[in-house]
C-alpha cells in the first residue's frame, strides 16, 4: 500500500510509525483530520485467478466472512 502511495497512485491511510520517516523527509504527507483517528473504508484486492497457498486461501476466506458480518462489508 505504502509504494501504491508513494507512487501517485491513490491517497490511503497508514500507521504512523511506517509513514514516519517518509512524512519527516517530505515524501508523505498527513491529510486532514490531523489528530485523532478517522474511520476508512478497507479496500482489498487480489488475484482471483492466482495460485494460492493453503494459508493464503483461508486468510481470504477469513476475511471474506468477517468482513461480511459488518453492516457496510461486502467482499465477493
């Protein structure tokens, strides 16, 4: 996410401590709200038609379901 960013691809949210040193050397930059924490949707992606580990394929179920539990997910 963080080279997506970098690269101009898109705006994203980050933890601090990862995006520290880009945001001190001027490659990154805090967007508004610049304190407290602001809620963001979660936008995943992956290739469907990739092989994938066995640990691969249950992480993405795992996701799938609890990401479908919630009110606003819907992963398919």
């Amino acid at each position: 996410m963080k080279r997506l960013i970098s690269a101009g691809i898109g705006i994203g949210c980050l933890p601090a401590h990862i995006a520290q040193l880009d945001v001190e050397n001027g490659y990154l930059w805090k967007l508004p709200p610049h304190e407290g924490v602001v809620d963001a949707n979660i936008v995943m992606i992956w290739n469907r038609k990739a092989q994938r580990s066995s640990a691969q394929q249950i992480f993405i179920e795992e996701l799938k379901e609890n990401f479908n539990s919630l009110d606003s997910g819907l992963i398919s």
